[in-house]
C-alpha cells in the first residue's frame, strides 16, 4: 500500500511538469483518409466562421472541385507547429494556408509539394510577393494576398503641432515632426518592439532602411537603425511600452488619437476608418529619404503532401478556385490585403482609392525569406529580435546587441 | 479483496442449511472451485487496475518517454517528420547548458520560487490566521481571497499586464498622483521579473490560504485555553502552539507551492514573453521559447530544457514523498 502510494505520488510530482513538454501525440482525430470525397483545409483566419465570405468561398471552391471541404481555422502562431505534428502523424491536410515565412521550414521539412507538380499556375504573381514562397527557384505556394507596414498618421496631432505630413521625407525629418509634437503635448510614434516574429517584422523595414544586411547583422548600417530606435525611446518620442506592443496593442495606442504616427498594416485599414479621426498614410522612410523596402506580409495557400497522390487533382481545383482573380478580389477586399496579382491590383485600386499607397508599397516590399535566406530567416529574426528587446529595454548599445546577435546568429547555423 | 468484499455484500445473509456449493464450502471440505476463482479475483483486479495503468501510460509515462527521446536526439524540422533523427547523447543538453541564457534563466527560476513561494506561504499564513478568528464576515472575505484561484490564469495575466504597463496602466497613474515617476515595469530589465513575482504571488495566495486555514481547524481550541489560563500572549501562542502544530500541513504547501512555482509558464509568457531579453525568462518559458517560439523549432533543445525543469522538480518531489512518510511514521 505504502509503496504504491509512493509510486503513485512521485509520477503525479513529475508530471505535473510534463504537461508543458510533451511535444507529441495531439489528439486530433484521423479522418483525411477515410472519406474520398472530403478534404481538410487549415487557415489562419479563426476570426471567420463558416458563414463569413470567406468559409463560404472556401466550401464552394470545394463544391465546384467536387468534393466537401471541411474547413479548420488555427492561430497564426499555432498553425506552423500543428502543421509539422500532423505531418509527422501523417494526417496533414490537403490545403494549407500558413503564413509566409512559415512556408521555407515546411519545404524544408518536405511537408509541401511545388506548385509545378501538382500541376498549378504561378505566372500571373507577382516576383517579390512569390518570393517568400520559392525554395531553390520553385514555388512552393500561391499566395493569397499581400500586405505590408507603413505610417499612418494621425492629422489631427499633425495640424496641432504645424507638421506637413509631406514633408517627412527621410528619418532626419521624421525625428524632428516627432519632436514638434512631443513640444506640442501630444506622443510621438508607436510600433511594436516585442520579443517575437511581429517584433521584427516591424523592426525590418528602418533595418532594410539603412540597407542593413541579414546576413551581417553587425556591419554597421542595421545598427544606424537600431540606434533610431532606441534614440526615440530614450528621448520620449516613442512610449516605452513599444518592447510589450503586439501590433494590435500598438494599433490601440495609435487609435487612441494621442499619437502622431503609428507602423502598422494594411490589415488596419479597416480600423483605421472606425477610429474616429482623420489619418493618412505614407510609406516608411528610407534613412536618406525615398521609400525603405518593407517586409511582406500575408499567407500562401499550400499542398502538403499526401500519401495518396490521387487527392492533389482536387486539392489543385481548390487552390486554383481560391486563387482566381475573382476569388482574390472578393478574399484581399475581406481580408483588407493587397492582391498579389497586377490585374487583382487595378481592380482593387478603382473599387477603393485609399489602396493606392499600400498596392505601391506592396510592389517595393521584400520577402523575409527571399534571396535564398529561407529557413536561415527564423534563426537570424530571433537573435534580431533579441538584438532590438536589449538595446531599447537599456540593457545593451546597440552596436554590442547587434554583434551578440551576429555571433549567435552565425554559431546556430554551424 | 475488493471484489469478494462486495460480493459478500451484495447477498442477502446466508440461511442456514442453504449452502451454496460453489460460494460458502464448509469447513474441511476439499477447496473445490477455489482456483478459479482466485483467477478470477486476480483478472477483476487487474480490470480494476487497467484504466489507472492505461491512463498512466497514455498521459504520463508515454509523453514523458516522448520527452526524453527528443531531448537526446538531433532533430531538424525534416527528421522530425520524417524520422530517421540521429541519436546525439548529451549534444543537446551540453548546447543548452552552454547557452548564455541558461545561467540567467536558472537564476530567474529560482528568485522567482523561492520569492514567490516566501510571499505566498507568510500572506496565506497571516490570513488563515485572521480569518481563523471566525468573526461575522469571515467566510464572505474568505470566499473573496479565493477568487485569484478561480479566474482563467489568461484572464489574471492579461489583467495584470494591463495594470503594470508603463504607458496608460492604472498603477503607474495612482504612482503618478502620489508624486511618483513612472516605472517601466514590465519593459525594463531591472523591473520585468520583480512584476512577474509580483502577479504570481497574487496567484498563489489562495492554495496557501485554503491549505493552512484547513490546517488551523484541526489544531484543538483548548490548547490556547490552556495556554490563556498560563498567562501566554498572541504572539506567544502563535509561535509555541500554532507553528509548531501546523509544521506538517507547512511543509506539504511549500513543497507542493514549489513544484506548482518552478512550471509557472502562461503567467510569464502573457505579461513579459520571459523578456526584455532574458530578463524574466525562466526555465520553463525558455523551454517553450525554444520549442515553439520561433518560426524554426529547436525541438531537442527544448525538451532538454523541460527535462532538466523536469529533473528538478522530481527532487522536490521525492523530498514531498520523505517528508510525508516521516509524517505517517
């Protein structure tokens, strides 16, 4: 009695430890098999149910290939995790929309077919915003729209402190329209800083800006970035709580109308109508005027491989369906996103003028994982990230931040 | 044993003279039937055992073995779908113990416990304490210091990030009002992890609470009688009758507060994401960090993070199980 007591009382002490290791064995169920005629799709897109635009235009490109979708919507953040374990389980699903730089880690990870092998066109998409998703010159997904960062500004605070939106023109003026403002009584500018892949998201476009190189984090230009950054911290032209912003908390503290400006998306431009003031947009500049290269952004729809080759004929109808110009039309107008193709583009433009700045910022944006970065990408965005978290939270200089990032970044891929 | 004890139960009392052949042999008579029932007995047993065993198998044993396996194998995303994942030893352990953040997150760990579970145990004491009194509204107040215990954790962490955020948070305006700076609490690296213990003392009051006020119950009323009658103070009685009889129910909430401690990860993650830097990472936070943080996991070195949180807590697990034995003893 004694012992099994004992027995019983130490495997319950140690796990109660497992519960946030154990990697293995989700319990998702093993239905792809089974039914010939239905078809798993994962989206990232939980804030949609199957009665939005969006799940009704998955269900009838299902219907039109013949087949019943069903659909499952993850987090963004859980989806590329979910994916590898279900691969691993042989249960991935047929269609696949992950984010972007996710899509590197699953080719190599050989989760994902090329497009040219199952057969699907990739001719009418754009090269930079394809780029994300081409691995040793093949495509590996369609993306289903683009979006990227610029400034919105707020022309309320810009009036009250005499700032010309048109005339920030490089970060030299920026600096000094923040500094207007802060004499005016009104805050300066919000990003988002934090410690994840949003952090340098935001952080790539004054990095790329300064021409910084991911490859050599330390040589000098990122850190001309990096020391803007800090600078407008140090000084109050940006809030301190930038190192625990999200971009949706950072969109909150734009949206509160005490901020002159605010990098943020596309994907607000929903919000940015509701918010109660008039705003504008302008690209982000580049440190000697002229627009910096921004980051894209969005999801590629993917095929993962499958056990039974016959299920991509359908699975190609489905991503062809999504992908239409058309489907993209009415998906990008939903989402708020720039569509990746030119003739998408036009349309978008004629039907919503305001789009005009984000589709040109869209075709200078840049690809995390492009020019053959791919799954180097999330090693070097972490210790950047890193980089960024030590330098603005007063731990460390910029230039020794950047050489520590540089160091780890170089010692990973060893 | 069980079964036949409910058998027995379950007849209506033996007449006698009725003898039941197979059931009830008289005295001396050869012991026909008896082994198969023993087996029977034996297979009800283990029918009884299984779903103990399976559930341990499946939930425990299984992802615990999981764990083990991943941290000492080499596993790029390809391997880890595909398998074929070399077997690397102590590879991974030796990168995690060589990381720079390691040093700083153990270290983080343990301020964190043993900061945490201090606060905790003393608080949760003071208040048994006072509400052991049983005046009117005792059991109201007390069903409201329980309530940190109920809320969703998410709830309780979002909650605090809110209040501590240095921009718009309540605390900074009420430090404002009483002439004070504003303090980055939750980005600074000075201040991040001071916040976090701050919130998880908050968090664990209640089980302190809840364990040593049940613990105050079971101390009889008449040795403070008795004590009163020799003329002992307040203070006196607490230290000579109420510590000294609430030293076994003490040890079983600290040790128990910090196995729960060493693992807190939502709390960590939702108010800092363990940073600025590494400033508030603990083991735990680091180890998820490193399994699913970023967009490329490092599925090996993480789980050799979660195996030596693991490792740690079963030392403090088994010391759980000395000290409840020399109890019963």
């Amino acid at each position: 009695m004694r012992h099994t007591r004992t027995a019983i009382a130490a495997v319950a002490a140690c796990a109660a430890l497992t519960g946030i290791t154990a990697c293995g064995g989700s319990g998702s169920g093993s239905s792809s098999s089974a039914a010939s005629g239905t078809y798993t799709f994962w989206d990232p897109y939980p804030q949609f149910d199957g009665t939005s635009a969006w799940g009704k235009l998955v269900a009838s490109c299902g219907t039109k290939a013949g087949v019943t979708v069903k659909r499952t919507a993850y987090d963004t953040t859980d989806l590329g995790n979910k994916a590898l374990l279900a691969a691993q389980q042989g249960d991935a699903p047929d269609v696949m929309l992950v984010d972007n730089p996710v899509v590197s880690t699953l080719v190599q990870a050989g989760i994902l077919n090329r497009m040219s092998d199952v057969g699907i066109s990739t001719t009418s998409i754009q090269t930079n915003i394809i780029g994300a998703g081409v691995v040793d010159g093949s495509p590996y997904g369609v993306p289903i729209g683009a979006n990227t960062l610029a400034l919105f500004y707020n022309k309320n605070v810009l009036a009250a402190a005499h700032v010309d939106p048109a005339s920030v023109k490089d970060w030299n003026s920026l600096t000094a329209a923040l500094k207007k403002v802060k004499a005016a009584g009104k805050k300066g500018i919000t990003f988002s800083a934090i410690g994840t892949e949003e952090g340098s998201f935001q952080f790539l476009p004054w990095f790329w800006g300064a021409k910084g190189d991911l490859t050599h984090l330390d040589n000098g230009n990122g850190e001309a970035a990096l020391s803007l950054w800090k600078d407008w911290v140090s000084q109050g032209l940006a809030p301190n709580d930038v190192l625990n912003n999200t971009q949706t908390t950072s969109w909150q503290e734009f949206a509160t109308g005490q901020y002159a400006f605010g990098e943020n998306g596309t994907w607000q431009l929903g919000n940015a109508k509701k918010a109660g003031f008039p705003y504008g947009v302008i690209s982000i500049p580049g440190q000697d005027g002229g627009a910096a290269p921004a980051p894209t952004g969005g999801e590629f729809v993917t095929v993962p491989v499958q056990k039974d080759s016959a299920r991509y004929k359908a699975s190609a109808q489905i991503v062809s369906c999504l992908t239409s110009d058309s489907s993209l039309l009415a998906t990008d107008t939903t989402l708020s996103y720039v569509a990746p193709t030119g003739t998408a583009q036009s349309q978008q433009v004629t039907a919503t003028p305001e789009l005009k700045p984000w589709v040109a910022a869209v075709a200078t944006a840049r690809g995390r994982t492009s020019d053959g970065l791919g799954t180097r990408y999330p090693v070097i965005s972490q210790q950047l990230w890193t980089a960024v978290q030590g330098a603005l939270s007063g731990g460390t200089s910029p230039r020794s931040a950047l050489e520590a990032a540089q160091k780890a970044a170089e010692n990973h891929q060893n | 044993m069980t079964t036949a004890h409910a058998d027995g139960l379950q007849r209506p009392p033996a007449v006698p003279g009725t003898t039941h052949e197979d059931s009830r042999p008289a005295p001396g008579d050869p012991p026909r039937g008896r082994r198969g029932r023993d087996r029977r007995t034996r297979l009800a047993a283990w029918a009884f055992l299984a779903p103990v065993v399976i559930y341990l198998g499946v939930f425990y044993a299984y992802p615990l073995y999981r764990n083990v396996d991943l941290s000492v194998r080499h596993y790029t995303v390809r391997s880890f779908v595909q398998g074929g994942a070399p077997f690397s030893g102590w590879d991974n352990f030796r990168q995690v113990v060589h990381d720079p953040t390691f040093a700083t997150a153990l270290r983080n760990t343990m301020v964190f416990t043993v900061v945490s579970i201090v606060f905790q145990y003393a608080i949760g004491l003071a208040l048994a304490v006072f509400f052991n009194r049983g005046f009117r509204l005792a059991p109201t107040l007390r069903a409201l210091f329980l309530i940190p215990w109920l809320l969703p954790l998410i709830v309780s962490a979002s909650t605090w990030s809110w209040m501590l955020n240095s921009e718009s948070g309540v605390v900074n305006y009420v430090l404002h009002l009483i002439g004070v700076g504003k303090v980055d609490w939750l980005t600074s690296p000075s201040w991040a992890l001071t916040s976090v213990i701050v919130a998880n003392i908050w968090i664990g009051i209640p089980f302190n609470l809840v364990i040593l006020y049940s613990g105050l119950q079971n101390i009889p009323a008449e040795l403070y009688e008795a004590a009163a009658l020799d003329g002992a103070s307040t203070w006196q009685q607490f230290r000579r009758i109420t510590f000294p009889l609430l030293r076994p129910v003490s040890a079983i909430t600290l040790l128990l507060g910090l196995i729960y401690t060493l693992k807190v990860f939502d709390l960590i993650w939702i108010m800092t994401r363990g940073g600025p830097g590494d400033s508030s990472s603990t083991l735990a936070t680091w180890s998820y960090r490193l399994g699913f943080g970023s967009l490329l996991p490092e599925f090996g070195p993480g789980a050799a993070v979660g195996n030596i949180l693991i490792l740690i807590a079963l030392l403090f697990g088994l010391l759980y199980i000395r000290v409840q034995r020399r109890q019963a003893a």
